[in-house]
C-alpha cells in the first residue's frame, strides 16, 4: 500500500514508489494512479468512476513524493500554481564525481527523440527544443559521489537526469543517462513539495526520506536536511 502523507475532500499527498508508472500508459502496466484511485475507491466506499486528478509526473524508475487532486476545481487550482511555480519540488540525488562546485544554476535546452524516448541536451534555438533549468547545492561529499539538492525551475521529462549527466555528473545507478545496475534504483528522490492548499490557500510544506539503498551512506545528512526544511 502507497503511503500516504496528507489526505482530505481536496488533495492527496503520497509517495510514489521506484519502478511504477505515475500514470498509465502504452505498457499497460498499474500506475500510481490507479493504485490510489483504487485506495479512495475503497475506503470511501464511492460508486462508479473515481476521480483523481494528476498535477505533475515523476519519471518511472524515481520515487518520491506527488500531489493528485481530488476534485476538479482542486486540479485547476493546482495546475495554475505548478505553471506560475508557486508549486516548489525538491530532490536530493546521489551524483558521480563528487568534485563539482558547491552550488550552480543549470541552464539547457533539451530536445526528446519520439523514437527511443530519449532526451538530450541541444543547442539553443534548434527546432522543438524546450528550455531547462534547475539550481543544486551540494550537501556532502564522500570518496565517489556527492549528494545534492536539487530545485526545479521547469518540469521537462528526465530533465534532472539529462541534465545533471550533461554537466558531468550522472546520477548514480541511472539505466538509461548513466551506468545503472540491475536491482538498484535510481539515487533520485522527490523529497519536498511546497504548495498552496486548493481551498484553504495555506502553505503546505511536504517531506520524504529517500527509501532507495543509494542514499543510505548520507543517512543523517538526510534527516538534518529534512528537518531544517520543516522547521
């Protein structure tokens, strides 16, 4: 069962596990998306259709956190703060070669072969290119790799894996931008969501330790890092 970090009659936080689709898609496989429309299903004991409206993706191998809306003004609203960027996502990432500077702004152009479902990184102004950007800070550093914080200005498809790669530092255990290895996730986690609530237009700050083995030599700079975003 997906766990779930807030819950009412507008929004749903939970957090996506590696591995599963956030929505579905030609393989056919369950998505997240249905698992949850499934949970609300049951345990509200609702007829028919449920609804659950997706404000944002997260690739397939990622976990993490990700907000539904459970009501179709719930979804409008939602949906407006994530193109005004009033809706915040942060990651934490377990990068390769750990020498990079302390923090930097990243900015790309990146363009998706239709084909193979690819991205990469093109020069400004090519044809069907979409303009990336994210800003990182580095939060340790050990023999091999580094962990960062990672900070989304846009939301392109694999946009943080592309990019980081691009920069010259892949993420570690990334199959398709990296050297991945069967049985390991990828070290990419959706850890933080800021966002106003649809309705009560609170400020509502959301956290999610990294469950993926990757992570677990930066354990306690994890939790020092989660806390002080809750405080």
């Amino acid at each position: 069962m997906a766990e779930i970090v807030y819950e009412d009659n507008h929004l749903l936080i939970a957090v996506k596990p590696p591995n599963v689709l956030t929505q579905s898609d030609a393989t056919g496989d369950e998505s997240f998306q249905e698992q949850l429309k499934a949970y609300v299903k049951e345990k509200y004991q609702k007829p028919g259709e449920v609804y659950l409206g997706l404000v944002h993706r997260m690739d397939r191998p990622v976990g993490g956190l990700v907000a539904f809306a459970r009501t179709g003004k719930a979804a409008a609203r939602l949906s407006e703060q994530l193109r005004e960027h009033r809706m915040e996502r942060e990651y934490l990432a377990v990068v390769q070669n750990p020498e990079l500077p302390d923090t930097a702004d990243l900015r790309d152009f990146l363009l998706k072969d239709e084909k193979s479902g690819n991205v990469k990184v093109v020069p400004e102004g090519t044809t069907d290119a979409r303009e990336a950007r994210l800003s990182y800070t580095v939060l340790e550093r050990q023999e091999n790799t580094a962990l960062i914080h990672v900070r989304l200005e846009t939301g392109r498809k694999h946009q943080i894996r592309v990019q980081l790669m691009h920069f010259g530092h892949p993420i570690v255990y990334d199959m398709r931008y990296g050297q991945g290895e069967r049985g390991q996730s990828i070290a990419l986690w959706g850890a933080v969501l800021h966002l106003d609530h649809p309705t009560k237009k609170e400020r509502m700050t959301f956290t999610s330790s990294p469950a993926v083995a990757a992570f677990e030599p930066y354990q306690r700079t994890i939790e020092n890092f989660l806390q002080s975003v809750k405080e």
